[in-house]
C-alpha cells in the first residue's frame, strides 16, 4: 500500500489540474517494469541501451539511488528528485547501463555542512557527492529552446494497467506499480510551465498520433521520479530535466469518497473527470481532437549555474586526472 508521506503527494499548477508525483516506496509488490508506452504493454520493452536515432541518450550516465534512478553530471557529483526522499548511502552505475559490471559508489553523507546533499531553492532537484569519481557525466542542456526537440526519458515505474474505456472506446491506460526495473521512451518536449514552488518545466504530451508522436512514445508512471529526460541538441544528447509527476487523479464521476479514482496515461482525457475529493473535479469535454495526459519534468536550463556552482567540472588537466583515478576504482573492483 502507498505510504502518505512519500507517496501520491499532490502539486498544483496555475490551471489548477492535478498532478501525480512519482515516488514509489520499496513495499510495493505488484509485479511491473519501469516507463509506460503507447505502442506496446510488452515489460521486456527498452529495457536495455537505446540503439539508433537514440543511442548515447543518456541511459549511460543514470544510476541506481535507492528505489529510483540519479543521473551523473560530474565527477563527483549525481542529480535526482527531492521529494523521494534519502534513498540509502550509494550510488550503483549498473552493467545495463555502464555497458559492463556493477560499480557501487558511496556517498558522502558529510557533504554540504553534514546535510548529504544540496537542494536547489524553489525547484525540486537534488544533487548529491561521491566519496569516489565517475569516469563520465552528462552534459547539462543551458539552453531556452527545448519545446520542440527529441526527448528521451528513463525510469523505474509501470507498465500498462487496465484499459481506461470512455463510452466504450479506449482512451489509455491506468498506472501498475513498479518493480524497480529500468526502462527509457521517448516523447517531445511540448511546452515549458512554471509550477508555484516548484520553479519552471518541461512539458510532454502521451500523443497517440501527430507531430507529437515518436517512435517510443512513452510518458511516466508511478516510480519513474528522479529519472532524466535528455534533449536532441543539434545531434548532442543532454540533460535537460529530472522527472517529477504526470497529471491525475482521473475518475468516471465526479462523487467524493466513492474511491474510484485512479492514475492513468492517457492519450485522451476526453469524457473522465480530473481533479481530487479535496480538491474538488473538472469534466474534461470528450469533443474535438484528443486531450492528452502530460509529463512534467524540473527543468535543468533554468537551474544550470546553480547545478554548476556545486557540481563543479574540474579544468581539462585535472579531469584527466580523476579519470583515471576512476579508471583505477574500477579495476580494483573488478579485480
């Protein structure tokens, strides 16, 4: 069952819809895997390194921290979400991601005055220190022009539940829990909003079809918080955006305490009500074309000398340096 503290919390933005936040605590059992796609419910779907129009999206710098995922971005230094929570003393650069064996790096848990970590006002990112050195790290994207580019997004949520069915037509799936194994999509960044509190993000719609539509369409599910979203830079991969939430809650009515509620992905929210029993819920017209469901990620553009001003790149000389201190971490590990 969810755990209240770290589980389902609601945030709102300025439309006042209600968005889901990813975290999913470890007691969860319902068997499932990470990332919910439009094309396919099959849970053996990306689980491995992208290939072809996406490969070195990013799958190569994430990371298990705990129950969720955090992605490298300098030697020393890993991003993930605040509201999951501390997620236990290391950081594993898994072989499905790294291409070779387990890599297990400590954290340092006396890092930022004895706190372990440093979060970064007003938004809900979260960086951490190893006590040892990556051998390699995403770039930051620091750019303002994300709406519009490729996306890819990795995560450790569910795949497809049962049908969500609006006068007998299908209009998406509702959310399974997730088992803790990793998984990417892809998707486009649709728009940029500012959540109050929360600080600015990206956008991307679950489309069925359109401009909006990829090869991998994919949007997140409960479990999938901390995991990147990295941008198409002019045929560059960067870090663009740490998973935070999707929209929700959805229902068929609009009863309070009647417990029919549910998390979805849908690529029609046409006909369902959306909104909370505290909150109060909004029919959404099933007229024109579809309504799509939306992920949010916190956007790293805007926070990008704030990230930098902790997670400090050494100078080229010095990065060689760390590189194979590295390098020689994980030859004693192997050996």
């Amino acid at each position: 069952m969810f755990d209240a503290k770290h589980t389902l919390h609601l945030a709102f933005r300025c439309t006042q819809q209600v968005m889901l936040v990813l975290t999913l605590m470890l007691c969860l059992a319902t068997p499932a895997h990470a990332v919910l796609f439009y094309d396919t419910g099959n849970a053996s779907h990306n689980i491995s390194a992208p290939t072809g129009a996406y490969e070195n999206s990013g799958w190569q710098y994430q990371g298990y921290y705990g129950s969720y995922l955090g992605t490298m971005i300098a030697p020393q230094y890993f991003i993930t979400a605040q509201h999951m929570g501390t997620q236990g003393s290391s950081f594993v650069s898994a072989g499905l991601f790294n291409g070779g064996v387990d890599v297990t790096y400590t954290i340092d848990t006396s890092a930022n005055g004895g706190a372990g970590f440093w979060d970064i006002a007003g938004t809900d990112l979260r960086i951490l220190k190893i006590n040892e050195y990556f051998p390699s790290y995403a770039t930051l994207y620091t750019g303002s022009s994300e709406q519009g580019l490729d996306m890819v997004t990795m995560g450790r949520g569910g795949v497809r539940g049962a049908d969500v069915m609006v006068s007998g037509t299908l209009h998406g799936w509702q959310h399974n829990l997730g088992d803790g194994v990793a998984r990417w999509g892809s998707n486009i960044v649709s728009s940029v909003t500012t959540i109050p509190t929360l600080g600015s993000m990206l956008v991307a719609r679950f489309d069925a079809s359109g401009p909006g539509h990829t090869t991998e369409e994919a949007t997140l599910s409960v479990g999938d918080s901390g995991g990147a979203v990295f941008v198409n830079d002019g045929g560059l991969w960067k870090l663009a955006g740490i998973n935070y939430s999707v929209d929700g809650l959805f229902d068929t009515n609009n009863t309070t305490g009647d417990g029919s509620e549910f998390n979805a992905a849908l690529f029609d929210r046409g006909g369902l009500y959306q909104g909370s029993d505290g909150q109060g819920w909004t029919l959404i017209p099933d007229v024109g074309p579809d309504n799509p469901s939306s992920m949010y990620a916190s956007r790293i553009s805007t926070n990008a000398a704030a990230i930098q001003a902790i997670a400090v790149v050494p100078e080229p000389q010095s990065a060689l340096l760390i590189a194979l201190a590295g390098l020689a971490a994980i030859r004693r590990r192997k050996r």
